[in-house]
C-alpha cells in the first residue's frame, strides 16, 4: 500500500509542477521534483509521464488533451479530488478533507491553486486537509462545488 501511496504522491507532484511552471525536459523535471524532496529515477519518471498522458509541447509538459472522442480533461481540483479525496467533513466554516497518506499535499495545492473565493486558506498534514472557509456559507458553497466535481 505505501508504493501506491508513494506514487500517487510523485504523479500528483509531477501534475503540480508541469501545471506550475514550462517544463522542457525529463531531466528538468527530475530537478524539480528532487527540490520538493522526490527521489525518481529516470525510468520510473517516464512511466509516471506516460500514465499522466504528459505530451511535449512548445510550452513545455502538458497533460494529453483528448481529441473529441472523450470527455476534456478535468481540472486540476477536479482530478486531485478524484485522486486523493476519501472523506469530505463539514464542521461550521471548516471542511475536514481525509486522503491516504501522503495524500494531503497534492489536493491542498490543488485547491491553493483553484483560488476559490469562499477559501481563505488551507492547512495540510499527511492524510488531512483542512481547508478553511470565511464563513458557515462560504463553506457550504465551497462543499457543493467540490461535491459537484465528484460527479
């Protein structure tokens, strides 16, 4: 269980990186990951890319956009979610999201990165996010809107 957990972490973090910043190359992309403390050889780094779909482009690494014949790519939140997203907890203006470890980070960057309005910010452990809204409403916007990514 902890090489499935390892590897969704490394795949989030390379979908974190390449949606951040042009990445040009493989090697590029191993240094960045080795700055946020992610070891990865060359080979596993260009597994990952492959079941990302990650495709070169002029900008640099890209997720695979489907030609039609598919449904678009979801957001980065909406995958993050679906990715990492085990319990959704509501408790006042807070939301108490629950993952597998190593889990956290990915979807609390995800959500840093939506910059939804009704977020004031978020606060990640290891399985746990808690993501803090400004107000009992807010917070339940912010619930329907991510419930509604689930769909």
């Amino acid at each position: 269980m902890a090489l499935v957990t390892q590897k969704r972490f490394r795949q989030g973090q390379i979908l974190k990186l390449v949606s951040s910043a042009p990445i040009s190359s493989q090697d590029e992309l191993r240094r960045q990951l080795a700055h946020v403390k992610v070891r990865v050889t060359q080979a596993t780094l260009s597994r990952d890319m492959a079941e990302l779909k990650l495709v070169k482009t002029a900008a640099g690494y890209k997720p695979l956009s489907n030609g039609g014949n598919e449904s678009a790519p979801l957001p980065p939140l909406a995958r993050a979610l679906r990715q990492f997203l085990l319990d959704l907890r509501p408790a006042d203006n807070l939301l108490v999201l629950k993952t597998p470890p190593s889990g956290a980070q990915p979807l609390a960057a995800a959500l840093d990165a939506a910059q939804m309005k009704e977020v004031a910010g978020t606060i990640a452990g290891d399985d746990t996010v808690l993501v803090i809204t400004t107000s009992r409403q807010a917070r339940l916007a912010a619930q329907k809107r991510m419930e509604d990514m689930l769909r």
